[in-house]
C-alpha cells in the first residue's frame, strides 16, 4: 500500500467520522452529558455555576458531576425557569452499575434498565427511580444538597 493511499484513507475516514456527526447519525455523541464546571463545595452542598454550564439552559441539557469514589451525580434541565432543574444519582437503583445517557433516557449496562432523563423508572430490573437530591437555583448558581 503506498503512502498516499493510506493518507487518503486516514483523511477519508476522518472525513466520514465529521460528516455522520454533523448529520445526526450518532445520537449518543451529540447528546451525551457534559462534564460540569465551575463546581464548588460548601461544606456539605454543591454549588454548580448555571452561567459556565451553557448545556443548562436549555429543556433536556445535562451536566454531568464525578467524584473521586467513582460515584456521580447529574443536573438535568426539565423545565424552564429555576425550578426546572433535577439532580439525580447516577447509580443504577438494580445493583449501583453506573448509567449513560443515550439520547433522551439513561441506561444501565449492566442490566439494561432505562430511565427518563429526570430519573424516573422506564424500564427494569430495577424497581425504583434514580435517587434524587434537592436542587433549589437562582438566575446564576444551583445549590444541591
């Protein structure tokens, strides 16, 4: 093979990734939870900066919240306005397996339980909803815990 046709095949594949990304074909990149910024502890609260998370300021836009024990938790954005925020546990209510996000619901791996973006139980084995944790915001800063 020579050299300029394995280019063409690096650049062509790299070309192809772009365009089915740019065309939706891949949902889960596109709607995957984004990591948090601006997170800060006050004493047993999370403060999270709604103006540095822009993925929050829209209805279905998630932030997503990892700790060092490998636990994580997510702000999911429901409705309008400051009491349109959910913050919910990311750990399968079934046997604790972390769940993604895929599209609009998450969904453990392990098992395949689904649940609605603000938690709710779609579909077991698990029996109850993702655990939640109180959220109160103002126009800049929500307050979790």
């Amino acid at each position: 093979m020579s050299m300029e046709l394995a280019k063409d095949l690096t650049r062509r594949s790299v070309l192809c990734g772009i365009a089915l990304i740019a065309v939706g074909l891949l949902p889960e990149a596109a709607n995957a939870a984004v990591p948090a910024v601006g997170v800060k502890v006050k004493g047993k609260k999370l403060l999270v900066d709604l103006k540095a998370n822009k993925a929050l300021a829209k209805v279905g836009g998630v932030v997503q919240i990892d700790f060092s024990d490998g636990s994580s938790i997510a702000v999911v954005r429901t409705a309008p306005g400051n009491k349109g925020l959910s913050a919910i546990s990311l750990a399968c209510t079934h046997q604790g397996v972390t769940v993604i996000q895929q599209d609009k619901q998450w969904v453990c791996p392990a098992h395949g339980s689904q649940f609605a973006l603000g938690g709710a139980l779609v579909q077991g084995p698990a029996r109850s909803a993702l655990q939640k944790y109180p959220i109160t915001a103002t126009a800049t800063t929500a307050v979790i815990g």
